[in-house]
C-alpha cells in the first residue's frame, strides 16, 4: 500500500480514541502514506511538523538517558574495582 488519505477510527468501543496522543501518533506512525483526513478532519502540514517535533524530542530524550546509564555503570564499575582493590 503506497497511500492511505483517510483514516476513520470509531470512539464506540475503541479505548484508544480516549488517549490524548493517538491522533499524532497515527499521524507521526503513517506519515509515509500520505494521510490526508483522520475521522474526517484535516491533517494539516502544522501538525505534522508538530509531530515531527515532538518525536525528535522523544529521540533527545532517550539519548540522554542512554548517556546517563552509561555514566552509572561507569560509576558502579569504579566504586566496584576500588572495593576489591581496598579489600584486598
């Protein structure tokens, strides 16, 4: 499939419709499609810039958290060796 312009997700019995963040999520998830309306309103270029935003800030984020989990290990690796190195 190379397009999708519409996409409808009914509210009845769709738990999903009741988050906050599932319409720039569908529109960040299928940008690739090309999708024009979802439950027949507009997706308009703002929101999808929006979304583009807000997933490179969710990238930031994450790498910020990988750098401070390095830091800890080589925290916990130090504390570690000079333990042995003092007990021994």
């Amino acid at each position: 499939m190379r397009r999708l312009d519409n996409l409808t997700i009914s509210g009845d019995g769709n738990p999903v419709t009741k988050l906050s963040v599932w319409r720039p999520y569908v529109v960040f998830r299928l940008a690739h499609f090309s999708l024009k309306h979802i439950n027949g309103s507009e997706v308009s270029s703002g929101s999808s810039r929006l979304v583009v935003v807000v997933m490179v800030m969710v990238v930031v984020v994450a790498a910020a958290a990988a750098v401070v989990m390095v830091v800890v290990v080589v925290v916990v690796v130090v504390v570690v060796v000079v333990v042995v190195v003092v007990l021994l």
